[in-house]
C-alpha cells in the first residue's frame, strides 16, 4: 500500500491505493486550532449547529468551504470583468467575425 499527498478539490489529502486494485481511499488530516468568538456569535454557531444536526467544528469547516469558494469565485468575476471592460482594443478588431456570426441560410 502507498501513501502519498494529493490535491483533491482544492484540499491536500493523503491517499491509500491498494495496487490490486482492491480499494482506493482518501484521509484527511485534521488539525486542532483555537478560534477566538464572541458571546452573541458563539450562540448562533450553537443553535445553527443544533438545527443542521452537524458538531461546531463541522459547521465551521463547511462555512469557512463555502467562504473560500466564494471568495475565489469574486476573484474571477473581478479578473473576467476587468478583462471585459478594456473592449476591443481597435475598432475593428472584430468586424472579420460578423459574417460568422450570421445563421446560414437553407
């Protein structure tokens, strides 16, 4: 069996193949870290942890997931609208794709 470090989704997971080709695995590791909360936001993590039936610790890994995806998903909105805001940079940089861009006729 081997075990080696892979880039799954974003994360770094260990994996286990079994060569027979048996059964293929990934762990994760976990570590333990200390999050300082306020009273007020401490009581919100609790009840919404209650009402999703999940652990605090799980409900903040799948808001701090959630986050982080939304985070990168700005960054390529901002990085797609810059690029689109420059335009053409002559005027007639597109006018070959017109004659393209017409349904052909039957």
């Amino acid at each position: 069996m081997a075990q080696n470090a892979k880039e799954f989704g974003g994360w770094s997971v260990k994996s286990r193949i079994l060569y027979c080709g048996v059964y293929y695995t990934l762990e994760s590791t976990m570590e333990t870290i200390q999050v300082v909360l306020d009273a007020k936001l401490l009581r919100a993590t609790e009840v919404a942890a209650r009402r999703t039936r999940l652990n605090r610790s799980a409900l903040i890994r799948e808001a701090l997931r959630a986050h982080l995806k939304n985070l990168a998903i700005r960054e390529r909105e901002l990085r797609d609208r810059k690029g689109y805001q420059g335009g053409p940079s002559e005027s007639g940089e597109l006018s070959g794709w017109e004659e393209e861009a017409i349904w052909p006729e039957e």
